[in-house]
C-alpha cells in the first residue's frame, strides 16, 4: 500500500482511485502527486492508503457488502 501503481500485491486503494478515473484522473496525478490525487478523488479512503494489504482489502470488503 506504500507504492501507487506498483506495488506488486493489490492495486492500491489510491492508485484504483486514480486508475478508474481515467485521463482526469493521472492528470490530477501528474498535478498533485498520487497520495492528494486519491485523497481528492476517494476521500473517504484516504487514511488506508499507507495501511497492510490486509487492513485495505478488509475495508474494501465492507464497502462492497454495503453495495
């Protein structure tokens, strides 16, 4: 979860949060760096994105079984 887009494990909640918003999304990257472009676009998750792979995808889970 240290890394954005190459951390080897899961797509980190930041990167995901950058990835699945497209052009916009890397430009706000490219702007700002990628720990305030995810924290701009997914605010809710921002104190995961220097948490465990664990710790993420629990939270990931809960937001899913919410849906």
């Amino acid at each position: 979860m240290k890394t954005w887009h190459t951390c080897d494990t899961v797509h980190c909640i930041a990167g995901w949060a950058i990835h699945l918003s497209g052009p916009a999304g890397y430009a706000l990257e490219r702007i700002c760096g990628s720990a305030v472009a995810g924290a701009l676009l997914l605010p809710s998750a921002n104190h995961l994105f220097h948490t465990t792979n664990e710790k993420a995808i629990e939270w990931a889970k809960g937001v899913l079984a919410e849906k």
